[in-house]
C-alpha cells in the first residue's frame, strides 16, 4: 500500500492518495498528520483520491471504524475520487459516518474534484 499525504491551503485542505491495499500501518501514518492538522484548523477538507485501490486488510478495517467515530465532526468537504461503481458506493456509505458535505467524483474528474474541495477558500498565503 501507498499512502501520499498532501498538505494544501496552508494545511486546511489534505489529499490523501491511496493505492494497493490499505493496512493497519498506514492509519499509523495518516493519523498523527490529521490530527496535527484538526489542532490547527478546526474543521479541515479531505481530498481522497484512489487509483489502482483495492480496498482494506482486515485490521485496518477496525482503525478506519476507530477513525470516523472519533473524528465524526472535523471533516468539513470529503470528495473522494475514485475508479470505479464501488468506490462510488464506498463514497455514499460514509455518510452517516461523518458531518461532512461528501462527493464521488470519477477519477476523469479529479480536477473538478480539486475545484470542489478548494471551494469558498481564501487564496493560501505564502
């Protein structure tokens, strides 16, 4: 599995790029980065973009449960970009998971995606 988080927006906006397999490691990884970034923003943006993704091993199943009931509220816009018809279900089955605003978007789509995700926000200061 490959795991590629991208800080945007001076950190209130975070793509996370997901291929293979998700394993229990990699929440290991991914948490630390997104709670640092919920302590600075409040509410943050995800951009979750998957290719070539087949999905979670056992273990990390339970961190993703572990996840969303923790962080139910800190997630602001969720677009997930996907491959493929279960990634877009996968996409609607985190609804009742989390107050953010969620879409599916094709991954022909990413940067409708991208556009969707930056939304109303100020332009990042460098």
């Amino acid at each position: 599995m490959s795991v590629e988080l991208i800080e945007d927006h001076d950190g209130k906006v975070l793509t996370v790029r997901a291929t293979g397999k998700l394993e229990r490691e990699d929440y290991h990884h991914f948490l630390p980065e997104f709670e640092r970034l919920i302590q600075q923003h409040g509410k943050i943006r995800v951009l979750f973009d998957m290719h070539n993704f087949q999905g979670w091993k056992l273990g990390a199943i339970w961190e993703d449960v572990k996840f969303d009931v923790k962080h139910y509220n800190d997630i602001e816009l969720l677009a997930v970009v996907g491959e493929s018809e279960w990634e877009q279900w996968m996409a609607m089955f985190c609804l009742p998971f989390t107050t953010a605003k969620v879409k599916y978007f094709d991954h022909a789509d990413r940067e409708l995606a991208n556009a969707w995700i930056h939304e109303g926000l100020p332009h990042p200061t460098h």
